[in-house]
C-alpha cells in the first residue's frame, strides 16, 4: 500500500497562517530550546490538517515525496497513544533532509488517537541542541500541558483547515494479480545490479553495494548493517567507501540524498 497527494501542496497555503502558529507557540519556545513545532490531524480517508511553524518544511516534505513513508501516514487506526523520539541520528532520509535543510532536529512526536481520527503533535529544535531528549523527558506534563493550550489558542485555525484539508489517496493493486494476493516483487524481481547515469557515465551498484545502500536508507549504522548482512563493520566501511565513489559523495547525507535521486528508494524492500 501506497499514498499520493490528489493536489498541488502549495494551494493550501500553509504560510498564510504560520505567523499567527509562531505567535501561539511563542511562550514554548521563549522558555525552551524548542523551535519547531507541527500538528496534524489524520483522518480514516487518508486526509489530513497540518498547522506549523514552517511552511517551507512541510511544503518540501511533500513536494519531495517523503510523505509515501512517513512512519505518521499510516492508517489511523494503526496507531496507539504515546510518543516517540526522532532525529538525524540512525534515522532516516527525512531526518536528515529536515536537519541539513531547515535545522530542524531531535524530534518529539506525541500521539493521541481517537475513533476515526489521529492526532500527532511534533516538537523539534535545532541540531546542535542535542540534550533536548532529557527536556522531553523531564519536562513531559509541560508538553501536554501546552497541547490542551494550543488546541484552544488554535481553534480557529484549524477550523479554517478542515475546509482545505491535505487530500492523499491510498493506492491499492487488488485483483490485480492471478490469484488476488499482494505481489512480492522482492522475490518475483530479484536485483542483481542497479544500473544508473552520473555525469554522462553509467554506473551500476553491486548486489552487496544494493544491500548496504538499502539498509543505510532505513537509518542503518555500519555496525549494524555488518550485524544484518553477517559480514564485519571494516568490511562494510570498505563497500561503503566504493560506494560513495561510484555515486562521487562525501558524506553520508549526500550519499542518501544521492540514492534517493537516482530513484533507488523506489526499489527497495520498504519493511
């Protein structure tokens, strides 16, 4: 299962009302090391409402895809109330898209979920705040105390994005194959090599370098992908030192961000 967006993001106007989000989550982020915050609401038809702070974020979140695996678009009866801690650190591509392009890291994402509805309320702050973990934790009653705040100090806000929600739609392939069950294209479509073009050259990955790419998009570290894969984590370092060769990368963020643009997260094995 897969999701699209049925409409061009930039017509509902996120910015129009992200001065007047600034100013509700002001008091948060003068007493904090808090900068970033979103709230979004999901519905059982795949839609959703999406207030924040920074309209360019989320519009680039969209715009370049990530939401098709964004662990909050999911159904909504999947989820379970609760919160969860993220960030660039052994996370994936969207982490650090978000770190390198808008600074907008060590993320606290509370849930609250509700009959045919879920909400999800995302605090962030910049990178370098790295001990904003312990306020999170220390400081939770503050947090909810400041969603009751928000949802009152919002109200008219939201009001005004019911009535434009972010549309997404849920592809589905049922019936498609002959005997009606889910297709496995991992095992019906083994790849031995990705062949791609860089600066007029074409290249292609190996088998061992497809397997450590896939795993260093789900936010693997090397001694974890050597864990996986049975192999040692110098062996890894010295596949990983190719392929970053292969595809002319430096550091890891471009390497992932490089993957993504050849089109390789769209054969990867998404569990």
């Amino acid at each position: 299962m897969s999701i699209k967006l049925m409409q061009n993001i930039e017509n509902y106007e996120l910015d129009l009302l992200e001065s007047k989000i600034r100013r509700i989550c002001d008091p948060l982020f003068s007493n904090t090391k808090l900068t970033f915050f979103e709230y979004n609401k999901s519905f059982s038809d795949y839609s959703r409402i999406t207030v924040t702070t920074n309209a360019q974020w989320v519009n680039t979140y969209y715009n370049s895809g990530y939401y098709t695996n964004g662990m909050h678009h999911h159904h909504v009866k999947t989820y379970r109330q609760g919160y969860n801690y993220w960030n660039s650190v052994g996370r994936n591509s969207v982490n650090l898209l978000a770190r390198d392009g808008f600074d907008i890291d060590n993320g606290f994402t509370i849930i609250e979920p509700s009959l045919n509805v879920c909400e999800f309320y995302h605090f962030g702050s910049r990178a370098e705040e790295r001990n904003t973990v312990n306020f999170y934790f220390n400081y939770i009653n503050l947090l909810y105390k400041f969603i009751a705040y928000f949802k009152v100090e919002a109200n008219n806000i939201i009001s005004f994005y019911s009535e434009r929600k972010i549309l997404l739609k849920k592809d589905t392939d049922e019936n498609f194959s002959n005997n009606n069950s889910s297709l496995d294209t991992y095992k019906l479509f083994p790849i031995k090599k990705f062949y791609f073009q860089l600066n007029g050259e074409c290249l292609y990955l190996t088998k061992r370098e497809i397997d450590i790419s896939t795993w260093v998009l789900k936010g693997k570290s090397n001694e974890e992908i050597g864990i996986i894969l049975g192999i040692s984590k110098r062996t890894v370092e010295t596949h990983m030192e190719r392929i970053k060769i292969k595809l002319n990368c430096f550091k890891q963020t471009q390497l992932v961000m490089r993957l993504i643009d050849l089109g390789f997260n769209k054969i990867i094995e998404k569990n």
